[in-house]
C-alpha cells in the first residue's frame, strides 16, 4: 500500500537557527561550592535559608577569588558587563508536559429582553438547534489512550469518556516500513462523536509518557429554523492569556456576544481594548473583570461599542488563562441573515495568512447583494492596526492555480487604531487563501457569506488567521456536515501528510499534498477514506496554512470556517529572568 501524492512548484524558504550561550569555568566553580556548602549544611542540620546563605557566600568568594587571580596573571578572556544593558544569559527553566485542556464554547444563544439595570439574558436559539461536540485523542506508541473525557467546565462527572475502540492489530498491517516515518504506526485514537451539549464543556486528556498529547475537539452548532438559522462550528480552544478576536459587528440588526470561559482553578482578571473602523473605542467596565474559576461570562458588546460595522477586541486576562468566543448572528427584518462563532485570530505581527476564505459566483453574490439591507452580506478582508503607526498592506490572494489579482491591487494603507475592511466579493467563485503582508504588525480575518437571492436566509462565516503548520495536528472533523481542508502556500513548497481517523478508533492510509508556492488547494474529507472523522496533519518544507471548511449538505445557505488546532509540539523549557 502506498501513499497518494499530489505535486506543484517550488520555491526557496529561509529558517531561523538558535545559537547556545557557553559557560565559562567560573560559574561551574560557582556551582560545584555551593553544591558542597549545601550538602555540609543539610547534614549538620542548617535551617534551609542559613544554607542558601552559606552556599551563595561561598560561590561569591570563590568567584571573586577566581577573578582576581585571573587579573593579576593577566589571564582575563572575556571582559565583564560594563552597563546595565549589558546581555547576560537567562536561564531556561524545563517545563514538563501537563494535560491537554481545550474549551468548546457554549451554544449560540438568543439575547432576551431583561430589566433596566438587569444582566442581559439568553433564551434557546430555536426549536430544532443542536450543538455537538466530537472529541479525538491520539495514542501513545503502545497503543494505549491516557484518561481523556469531554467535563463540563464546572463539573467533574464526564459528559464522555474518549477511549480507544482499535486494537494495535487493526492497523494496516501491510503497511510500507516508511510510513513510520510519521510517528504513527503502531498508533490508534480514543474518539467521542456526536456529544450533546447545551453549556461550555472542557475536553481534558492526561500527558502521555512525559509528552502532551496530541488531542482536539470541535463544536458544531445547526438550526434550521428561528433567528439563528444556519451552521456554526469552531475548534476548541486551548484557554490563553492574550486573545485576538475580529469580525464582529453591532449596527442595528446585527448581535454580537463575546463569551469567555475560564477552565482554571485560577480566578481570571480580564481587560478588554475594543477598536472600530474609527480607531480605538473607549468604554467603561473593560478593564479588571473578573471571571471566577470554572465561570463563563457573557458581554453584549453593543453595550460597549454601539453602531459599528466593523469591532476588533483583543482580551487579556491576569492569572487564570480564558477563553473567548464572540456569537455573531444577523437579522435582517424578519429574515435571518447568519450566524457564526468568531475564534480567536493568529497573534499581531507583519505577516497573517487567512485560509479557508470561500466566495461565491458572481452573479448570485451580486443578487444577495443588491437586495435592500444585504449590503454586508459579502465577503471581506478585515485587517486590525493595534499600534500608533499606520500600515501599507501588501494583499496576496492564492487560488489552485495561483495568484488572483485584486481589482485596483492588493497594495492598501490601513490607518493605525482602527480595522480596515477589505471587499473580496469581485473574486471569481473558488476557495482562497490570502496572505498580508504589512511594515506593522497587524491582525487579519476574513468575513464570508453563503446563500441564495429573493430573501432566503443568507449564512456568514469568520475565518481567522492561522498559524503555521508544524507536525502533530489533530482536527476533529465536525460532525453531520459536509468537511474539506483548504491549504495554502504563500510562498515555497510545502508538504503536507494527511492521515485519517476512522469511527473505530484505527488510522487510515495517509495522504500526502504536495502544494506549490503562492497556491491553495482544498481536500474534501471524504477523499481520505471511508468516513473520517478527525485527521492527523504533518507539514514540512516551506510555511503552509490550513482551516477546516463545513457547509450543511444539501442547503445552500450554510457556512463555517474553523482553525487547525496548535500541534503538541513546542517549546520544552522557558527562559527564568532573575531579578528583584
């Protein structure tokens, strides 16, 4: 058996190398004293702080010896900081492996009428809404799943328990020696489909040998009747300190929610900065709110940022780590016009890449639009400036064969403080995705519609920014809907191994994309075998990007766009500042 493989272009790429601090004799002296004072002192019975006394005393005065003897035989190599400034090396602390926690917001809600001076309440979205959550959880090399489960935030009893249903056998046991060279063989996944919820759950699953493992869930909201009609999915998010959050929206008919979830045992002290097509938005109440430990808070941000198209808010939060959802949704008179739940984008910086961006034909994207209140309802660039500086944006739009030219070009002036908008909706149908590239660091997401004219219901769609794809990447596939992955390649070639999950827990056969520079290309689900329902992504060679894409079978109006989860790699130690 033998993997598929698509091919394209190639370019060149440039990565990043760190370069190690060496120590010099001194310090190991340092450290072999203070290692003997320790142990003299812990065997004489010295109270703890005494022996750090003793220990770092003695470190200094062999360090001080040290140094003058090296000046007196004029043996000095390395001269000593002469400022404040000068560089000395931190050191890195190791961090061991914890859990995976990843947070599946709460349903979309409708905003009912309360008191004056009352909190604002949430009534059911309509008779026939149903929001699932499908969970998956890759094995160790033994074949083996640690404890996982889907919890309700403030809960401790399972909603699930995420198991394997393969044995190690039920892998393809024909498989070429080489396909090991994915970390997967020998390998099956717990997996949990089709969970009903109706608040915040929680997917937790224990860290496997010393390593994080490689999990991810997906919440899928559909309603086919009500003012919330249409289709709303999201990856669940891992909770964060620093949250980016655009394409909401609060002119009249149009709601936006921001929810936040804090899944720690850590009280939460969140502050809010809001910013609008204007410039920054200044409001009172967004700073120090607290959200207690295992709380979901909700904030109707047209009470903080009334009557603006376009509304950027970035959360950031002391102590526990949050996290934020907005619940966009549109009613134009009595039709319903969408609705969706923002994720957070990819963090500020010069360059963002916004997979999974959908635009329709032509011709019916010009019949929703021309119909009276449906100017919004087509797709757009949003691209937020949170510093002083105004941006020049070099806008980059990829499609399976290429670039696609802007009309008037892609080169735009963002001014610093507020969200400029984009239009996208003079593209030819097809599936994108658009790079920006600023001399500033900015933000980027993208707004997309789908639907039909004569005033049928029309459904919108956020599409953040992502994050460069590494290796271990797991995608729950949402679940009732029809998937496919959209990945692209701004520049370079990339390499990109899709291997399936199936129902039973067992991998399938992977797929490998090869995608060439400065294209997109998207791979339906059900090209990857018989009905998956989670990948595993592996990327290689130059930067790719990719989003999940879901549309309701059979209904032309429904849409959602959602991210590809952070992979488990990162980072096994963190650098210590010393100081006072």
């Amino acid at each position: 058996m033998s993997r598929r493989r698509t091919t394209g272009r190639s370019a060149h790429g440039i990565r990043a190398a760190d370069t190690p601090v060496r120590a010099d004799t001194a310090v190991a002296a340092e450290t072999a004293v203070a290692a003997r004072a320790v142990a003299r002192d812990r065997a004489a019975g010295v109270p703890r702080r005494t022996r750090l006394g003793t220990a770092l005393g003695a470190a200094t005065g062999v360090v001080l010896l040290a140094a003058t003897a090296a000046i007196a035989s004029g043996g000095v190599t390395a001269a000593l900081p002469t400022s404040p400034g000068s560089d000395v090396g931190v050191p890195a602390a190791a961090v061991p492996a914890g859990d995976y926690t990843a947070v599946c917001p709460a349903p979309p809600r409708l905003l009912e009428s309360a008191g004056e001076g009352a909190d604002p309440e949430f009534g059911p979205a309509s008779a026939s809404a149903k929001t699932t959550v499908s969970g998956v959880v890759l094995s160790d090399l033994s074949a083996t799943v640690t404890g996982s489960g889907l919890l309700p935030v403030a809960g401790e009893e399972p909603l699930a328990l995420i198991r394997e249903f393969a044995p190690a056998s039920s892998l393809a046991a024909d498989r070429p020696a080489s396909s090991g060279e994915d970390g997967l063989t020998n390998r099956v996944a717990g997996v949990a489909r089709g969970i009903a919820v109706d608040a915040p759950s929680v997917l937790r699953a224990q860290s496997q040998g010393g390593l994080t493992p490689v999990a991810a869930a997906t919440a899928t909201y559909t309603a086919t009747d009500g003012d919330l009609r249409g289709l709303a999915a999201t990856a669940c998010q891992v909770p964060s300190s620093d949250l980016w959050l655009l394409g909401a929206a609060t002119t009249v008919g149009q709601s936006s929610t921001l929810t936040l979830t804090n899944p720690t045992g850590t009280p939460a002290a969140v502050s809010l900065e809001l910013y609008g097509p204007d410039g920054p938005i200044e409001a009172a109440g967004t700073r120090g709110g607290l959200v207690a430990p295992g709380e979901t808070r909700r904030i109707v941000l047209a009470a903080l940022a009334g009557n603006h198209e376009q509304v950027a808010v970035r959360v950031r939060s002391d102590g526990g780590r949050v996290s934020g959802v907005i619940q966009q949704s549109v009613l134009r008179g009595l039709t319903p016009g969408g609705v969706d739940l923002l994720s957070p984008s990819a963090p500020a910086g010069l360059t963002q890449v916004v997979p999974g961006v959908a635009v329709q034909d032509a011709a019916t994207a010009r019949r929703i639009r021309e119909q009276e209140g449906y100017g919004s309802a087509s797709p757009a660039l949003q691209v937020l400036v949170p510093g002083s500086s105004d941006a020049v944006l070099d806008i980059r739009v990829f499609g399976p064969d290429g670039d696609v030219a802007l009309p008037g070009g892609g080169v735009v002036t963002a001014a610093a403080g507020s969200v400029t908008s984009v239009p996208l909706d003079a593209l030819p149908e097809g599936n994108y995705t658009v790079a920006v590239t600023s001399d500033v660091s900015v933000v980027a997401a993208a707004r997309v519609t789908r639907g039909t004219d004569d005033g049928e219901p029309v459904d919108l769609a956020g599409a953040p920014a992502a994050v460069r794809l590494g290796s271990a990447h797991a995608m729950a596939l949402a679940e009732g809907v029809d998937t496919s992955l959209v990945l692209g390649a701004p520049s370079g070639r990339g390499e990109v191994t899709l291997t399936p999950v199936l129902a039973d827990g067992a991998l399938g056969e992977p797929v490998v994309i090869g995608i060439a520079g400065g294209t997109s290309v998207t791979v339906p689900s059900s090209s990857l075998g018989r009905s998956p329902v989670a990948v595993v992504v592996d990327a290689t060679g130059d930067p790719v990007y990719g989003a999940q894409m879901m549309t309701l079978p059979g209904d032309r109006s429904g849409i959602s766009v959602a991210g590809v989860p952070a992979g488990a790699t990162g980072p096994q130690s963190i650098p210590v500042e010393l100081g006072y």
